[in-house]
C-alpha cells in the first residue's frame, strides 16, 4: 500500500490517500483528497485492473461542485 500524506502535486495542490496494489495482477484501488482552490478541492477515487494490457483506468469523485467521472489509460 502507497500512503500520501500532504504531497504537493504542484504548489497549489496537496494530495493525501492511499494506493492498495497488488504484486503483479489484480484490482488497484485509491482514495485521495486533494486540497487546493475550492474548485480543485474533494475526494476522487481511482481504480483499474493491473496486469491487462491496454488497462483503463475509472476515476470518479467531487471537485468543488463539479462531479467527477472520467476514464484514461492506466498508468
């Protein structure tokens, strides 16, 4: 498991949560918080399947206002 504490992502953004992965195959799963301005504040969530090629990667959350819903190539 990956622990975030306060990392700054950039000056004006800090993000905290945690990253569970498995060794080689398996669900990766994250909650974070970021804190930043208000509109780039609030939790997301991450997840996607580790060891598949061309995995995609869900991220859902709140940012502000915005509800979050997105979808991108797995990291």
């Amino acid at each position: 498991m990956l622990t975030l504490r306060q990392v700054r992502w950039s000056e004006d953004l800090a993000v905290s949560g945690t990253l569970r992965r498995p060794e080689r195959s398996g669900r990766v799963e994250g909650r974070f918080t970021l804190a930043g301005a208000d509109e780039f504040s609030g939790p997301l969530s991450v997840s996607w399947t580790e060891g598949v090629a061309q995995a995609r990667a869900q991220i859902r959350g709140k940012l502000g206002k915005a509800v979050v819903v997105a979808e991108m190539a797995a990291p």
